[in-house]
C-alpha cells in the first residue's frame, strides 16, 4: 500500500507536469502570437527548464519507502526462523 500511495503520488506530478507543457504549448502560444521565446516551459533559450523539470520526477523518493521494506524483509525472516524453530521442536 506504502509504494502504490507513493508512486501513484509520482505518476500525478509527472501527469501534471506534462499537462503543464502542452497547457502552454496550446493556449499561451495563441496569447503570445506564437512566439516561442515568450513561453516560460516551452522556451527554446531555456531548454534546462523542462530537463529539471523531469530530472524533478526522478528524483522524488520517499526515504522511508526503503526503510519500511528492509524492515518488513527482517519481520519475514524472523518469522520464517521462528517457523523453523518450531518445526524442529515439534519433530522431537
């Protein structure tokens, strides 16, 4: 549940971004007479915008995400090893 929340979280920045983009591309490209250098996302002098702008997406993380499943692996494997544990008890 913890990764879906998370990365459903990612996908709708990533939606919005995008949407974002072509927002401009379509309707203030009409407001500016289509000059592209008068754009904010779109503009072709600052193409390092959109980059950041994706580089953004990749980088979002959840630092827990990696904790909550290291932990959940160790609560397996201590169950299993209690599981094991009982096992041999009961074959005595």
């Amino acid at each position: 549940m913890l990764t879906t929340v998370s990365q459903t979280i990612l996908q709708l920045i990533e939606i919005f971004l995008h949407t974002l983009e072509k927002y401009e591309e379509l309707n203030l490209s009409n407001y500016t007479n289509h000059d592209p250098n008068r754009l904010v996302i779109g503009d072709a002098r600052n193409k390092d915008l959109s980059l950041k702008m994706e580089d953004l997406i990749s980088q979002l993380k959840n630092p827990f995400d990696d904790l909550y499943f290291w932990i959940k692996k160790e609560l397996y494997d201590l169950e299993a090893m209690q599981e094991a544990v009982l096992g041999r008890d009961s074959l005595d």
